[in-house]
C-alpha cells in the first residue's frame, strides 16, 4: 500500500478501473434487453407475449443485477483502498477524500454548492448546472437562474436575520419557498427525471428494447 492524495488517486483509479467500470455497464445496459428479446420471441408465438415476456424479463434481471452490481463496486473500491492509502487534501475530511476518489471533479463540485447559498460563487454556480449532460444541453440557464436567485435571496435574509438569530434556516422547505418567488420557478418533475442520472439508466434498457421491437430483426 501507498499514499496518494485524493484528486490524484481518483486518475488512478480511472486509469485502473474507471474503462473497465464503463463497459461492464453499458454491456449490462444493451445486453438485458437484447437478452430478454431473444428468449421472450423464442418463447411465445403471438406478439404480446413476446413483448410483455421481454418486459418482464428485464425487470426480473434488474432485480437480479441490482445487488451484484452493488456487490461488484462495494468490491472495486474495497480492492482500491486496499492498494492505495488515500490522504485528503486542502483540508478536505476522510469521507470527502474518498468522495474525490470515486467522483473526481464532480464531487469537488458538489462540496462548494453543499455550503450556505449565500457562499456560492457565480463559478461554482456555473459549474453545477454543467454537472449533467443533459441539463447542461437543456436546462443549464434555467438552473443557473433558479441557483443565482436562492443565493441573492439568501445574501438578504442572512443580512437581515444575523444581528438578532444568527443565520437564516437553510433547509429544503425554505428552498422550496424561495424558489415560488422566482420567475424560473422550482424545477418540474420531467426535469428532476431527465437530469436524473439513475433515472435515465434505468430507463435505457426499456428504450433498447422498444428499438428491438419496432424494428423487429428475428422477424424481418
């Protein structure tokens, strides 16, 4: 075992498994409903067996995959840990420092938006509405808005409240309340779901599937 500081570690541990990690993936992503379509149309004769066989055939792998997957990143990190002693840097806690390792940047991010909203930075702000693809594409002036609001709102309160309570309650009600008052408005549930990155790959075998059956390969 070595020691590494933590945004270090984390190339490595991309070097190491981060490529491996990726593929295993998305070979389980296009392999459940390429599965489930070819032992469902084998199977049943008529087409709504078929499809409702290979719909229920990738929940049932998702059920059996959900804890081997766990189980194999429990034992990626595990293996990690075991080959590099990771020391946290800039002052950075041990949980932080392995957060870093698995995420990078990411959660570097993460940690800058974690404090009080009236401490954010227009950077960090940026940086945020980046973290996800598609709400970078899609949503990020309207993300960047809604967290530029919440923290000139919060900026107010803080100023108002410190001399006689201290700061302002930062809590997700508040925020909820906050976020009323502001022309972009909360985020929708269509949005909380598309820039959901779990969502989204627990969607994608469904939407594989749906391709398999319009285009029909055993058939045509």
């Amino acid at each position: 075992m070595f020691g590494m500081l933590d945004y270090r570690a984390h190339k490595l541990y991309l070097i190491l498994f981060g490529i491996p990690l990726f593929l295993v993936t998305w070979a389980l992503i296009i392999g459940r409903p390429a599965l489930a379509y070819l032992i469902s149309y084998s199977y049943f004769e008529n087409e709504v067996g078929e499809i409702l066989g290979a719909i229920g055939l990738i929940v049932l792998f998702e059920l059996v995959l959900i804890p081997v997957a766990l189980g194999l990143s429990k034992s990626v990190n595990f293996l990690f840990t075991l080959i590099v002693d990771v020391i946290p840097a800039n002052g950075r806690t041990q949980e932080e420092a392995t957060q870093v390792v698995w995420n990078g940047e990411k959660a570097l991010i993460v940690f800058e938006m974690n404090k009080r909203p009236s401490e954010w930075t227009e950077q960090s702000i940026e940086q945020f509405a980046s973290l996800d693809w598609i709400q970078a594409l899609f949503f990020k002036q309207k993300v960047q808005d809604r967290l530029s609001f919440i923290k000139e709102k919060y900026q107010e309160l803080d100023r108002q409240y410190e001399s006689e309570y201290g700061h302002y309650p930062y809590t997700e009600s508040v925020l909820r309340d906050i976020l009323k008052e502001s022309e972009v408005g909360p985020p929708t549930e269509f949005e909380k779901f598309v820039c959901n990155k779990m969502m989204r790959a627990m969607l994608y075998p469904y939407l594989i599937l749906l391709l398999l059956i319009l285009f029909d390969p055993l058939h045509s």
